[in-house]
C-alpha cells in the first residue's frame, strides 16, 4: 500500500493508529503489574478534597477588622472570612464589606480551607 496525502490520507493512519493503541493495550497490564502509579494522581486528590458551601441567612455580626462574617441560618451560626478576591455584589451593583451591615439578609457561597469558611462571593439582598 502506498501512502499519498492528496487522495486518502486515512489510509495510512488507520493502520498506524491501530498499531499503537495495540501496543498501548500490551504495556498497561504491565504497568500496573508493577506498581507504577500515574504521576498526575496527587492533584486530583486535592481537587477533590476542595468543599463547597452555599449559605443564606442573616448577618449578626460584622468584624472590619478581621473580615468576618457571622452569619445566623436555619442550621445554627456560622462565621465567614471575606477576602479581597471575594466578590461583593448589594443591591445588583459591586459592593464592598463596609455593604454588610448587621441585620442584612445575605447569601455566600465559598470553599472551606483548613477547617475556615471563606466566601467567594457574597451577595447582599
């Protein structure tokens, strides 16, 4: 079979593709035989040890100096770190933490990071 680009480029490629996934599909088994571990895995157990929150509930308490939130809902009291990365939206303009105030209804979503809460985005209704 000769190999020409302008008629049927698929041609040549198809055999060599099948080639390498067979070979791909012998060396696996052995892989794991051994007890090689894929070097990527270490990152995906940090993406997947990353939590989520997603709160509403009303300001009690409001700390400019350490840039804590506490916030009362239905489960009970929590206390949420605003960073400056946090995205502060009141009232459907951009807004800051001097915008929380106590007695606002807000709603935060975020990560917790070592056992902290930390908002990623805070809006205040």
């Amino acid at each position: 079979m000769r190999c020409t680009t302008s008629r049927k480029p698929f041609r040549c490629a198809l055999p060599a593709l099948a080639v390498g996934i067979s070979l791909l599909v012998s060396v696996i088994p052995a892989y794991r035989a051994a007890g090689a571990q894929p070097a990527v895995r270490p990152l995906i157990r940090v993406a997947d040890s990353v939590k989520r929150f997603h709160v509403a509930g009303t300001v009690i308490a409001v700390d400019y100096v350490t840039n804590t939130v506490r916030v009362k809902t239905g489960d009970g009291e929590i206390a949420i770190t605003i960073t400056p990365t946090t995205s502060i939206a009141c009232k459907g303009e951009n807004g800051s933490i001097s915008d929380i105030r106590r007695g606002s209804r807000i709603s935060v979503s975020g990560v917790i990071q070592d056992g902290q809460w930390v908002a990623n985005a805070v809006i205040v209704h």
